[in-house]
C-alpha cells in the first residue's frame, strides 16, 4: 500500500511539471495578428467652413419723433404687424417757457402793429375816395395793413405751433402724431407712456420710439477667421442652421465679405453678409443665433475612403490592400477634395478592394 502511495505521488509531481513546462512554452508563442479591413464607399464629399452669427431683418429702422415732449398714447404693441403710415404713438408737447414767453409777445405786438395799422388805412381809404390824397399814398397804407394782418396770422401760428405742435391751418397734418416710415412688424418698443422723448436733430440722434423690421426679407450675419476669409467669394452657398430650430436647414446666398477685420479675443475676424431663403411654414424671429456651413468645394458621388486609412510616404499616398487572407500589399492611389473625414479617391482603388484598417486582438 505504501509502494503504491509513493509511486501516486510520484505520477502527480511529474504529470504537474509537464503541465507547467506546456503552459510556460504556450505562453512563450506570439499571437498572431489579425487587422480588420474596409472598403471604400460612394458618397458626396462637401469641404466647407463655419461662421458664426444671427438671422436679422435686412431694414430695419428706429421710429424718432419729430419733436420733442411727453409719450401721451401708444397706438401699437410690440409684434403687431403694421403699414406705412399707421399711427405709432402720440406726443403731448411741453412748451419752453422763453420760447413761449417771447411767442406771446410777437402775438401781441402784431395786435398793436394790426391796430395801427388799420387805423392809418381807414383814414387814407377816406382821404382817397373823397379824392384829397392819391392812389400811390392809398396803395401804400394798404400794403401796410395787409402786411401787419399776415404779421399777426404767422405770429398766432407760431404760438400754436409752440403749444400744441401743429396749426388749425395745418388741418390732420401735425408733428405730435408719430407714424411709421414702412411696412413691417414692431420689434420693440423702448419708451412707455408718460416718457420724456427728445426730436432728432443736428445735435442728437433723438429718442427711439419704436423699432419697425420687414420680417419677410432676413439676412445671416456673421463673422470669419482671416485664416477661412481668403477661401470664400460672394455668390458662394451656405447651408444655416439655426439654434432656436431643430432639424431644420436653410439656404443662404453670401452677399457681402467686410474688406476690414476687427480684433476678438485675439483672433482677427471679417463680417460676412447673406440673403436667408425662408420657409413659409416657419417664423424666424429677428436675433436667432446661427451657424452657417459654407461650401468651398464639392463633389456629388464619388469613391472616397476614411483618411485614417491612408498612409504616406515622402510625397505618395498609399494604402494596403488584401490579397489573400490577411496578406496585404501596398498600393499607390491619387486622392482628391477632403471634407477632414473622408477623402476622394481619383484612381488606384475600387469598390471591392479591401483595405487594411487596424489589428484585432485574438
């Protein structure tokens, strides 16, 4: 029993060497390596550029009032759709004291110089129908007194004129009502009733009362890096996309390329410019921030690969292709136009060929 213990052990400790020297020389053999393979694919390849920007009404204007005073009644709200010549806002007038002052003035001096006047001629008109003066002499105090009532009527006037802002022989016509300029929608408006607003002129820009934008005809604009600005022209196209809107693309025309760059963050910048062609079933309101693609280069249906898959040497590009079951050879190829992921192929490939893409771990 003991013979057979001892020969049972020693069957163990050798079976156990074996096994580890079987395991260690297993361990000791490379894996082989297995690369995985692709190829290459018909698609359309678009080299383009990003700008960065907003959609923006391409007139749009600031209502100012034509004389200075008090917001009495606002006729519109913000987003109402209006005309040329539809009533914005009302202006109640608060006269300058002095201008006042030396107004009233003029009225009453014309009164007196009127009074005069009438006197003068209604002795003159006697004295020449009973035929003592002549008709010179007569003429010249008649010209006198019509002239004094013009006088008082142009001083009345511009009485009227500094209290109210308009004359009874202006009729509708008057300063104090303030319309539109266009037809558009009113995108804002910055005063409230009761506001103090100041005419527009030499001096100053004067107040905004309303702001008026043609909604129906929108632009894109946006900025580009000097880097991307020498590549693009007017004319190009532009496919927007617009933040506020998911899934949707629209189709802009770039119009104009500012000749002077401005200083952001560093980085030199030129404006661009571009006609946005809307869609009917959707609003775009005046603001939206966009990004706009613009195409620099193009081709519709062509062989093209992933550029990770090329290879190069000096000034060759190549890829390597399988022969046989994980036997690859190289092959020169000519590429073309690069959208950054996948390039054009020109020659040297074909659909079938497989291409050697990147080791698989076994």
């Amino acid at each position: 029993m003991k013979t057979f213990f001892k020969i049972f052990i020693l069957v163990v400790i050798i079976g156990g060497f074996i096994f580890t020297i079987y395991f260690l020389y297993n361990k000791s053999q490379a894996k082989p390596v297995v690369f995985d393979t692709a190829t290459p694919i018909v698609t359309n390849i678009v080299k383009k550029t990003v700008a960065t920007g907003s959609v923006v009404p391409r007139k749009e204007i600031e209502i100012k009032p034509k004389v200075s005073g008090i917001i009495e009644d606002l006729y519109v709200e913000e987003g109402k759709t209006i005309h040329k010549g539809d009533l914005i806002a009302k202006i109640r007038i608060i006269p300058d004291m002095v201008n006042l002052n030396n107004a009233e003035s003029r009225v009453n001096r014309a009164k007196i110089s009127l009074d005069n006047s009438e006197r003068n001629y209604d002795r003159q008109k006697g004295l020449y129908e009973q035929k003592v003066t002549s008709k010179t002499d007569y003429e010249t105090f008649e010209l006198q007194f019509k002239n004094a009532q013009e006088e008082l009527i142009a001083a009345e006037n511009n009485l009227e004129l500094i209290k109210k802002g308009q004359t009874k022989k202006a009729g509708e016509a008057t300063n104090t009502l303030i319309s539109s300029t266009i037809d558009g929608m009113i995108l804002d408006i910055p005063v409230e009733i009761g506001n103090s607003v100041i005419e527009s002129n030499t001096f100053n820009d004067g107040t905004t009362v309303a702001v008026v934008a043609d909604m129906g005809e929108m632009i894109f604009e946006g900025k580009v890096d000097e880097s991307e600005v020498g590549k693009i022209k007017e004319g190009m196209d532009l496919i927007l996309t617009v933040g506020a809107i998911n899934d949707v693309s629209f189709h802009a025309i770039l119009e104009n390329i500012s000749p002077k760059g401005v200083v952001e963050n560093g980085a030199i910048q030129f404006e661009i410019k571009a006609a946005v062609d809307l869609i009917d079933t959707l609003f775009i309101r005046a603001g939206y921030s966009a990004n706009a693609d613009i195409v620099l280069d193009k081709r519709d249906s062509v062989l093209a690969i992933s550029e990770a898959l090329l290879q190069f040497e000096k000034d060759s590009a190549f890829v390597e292709i399988e022969t046989a079951p994980q036997t690859f050879e190289k092959k020169y190829i000519q590429t073309g136009l690069s959208d950054g992921i996948n390039i054009e192929i020109k020659s040297g490939l074909t659909k079938d060929d497989k291409i050697k893409k990147s080791q698989i771990d076994k």
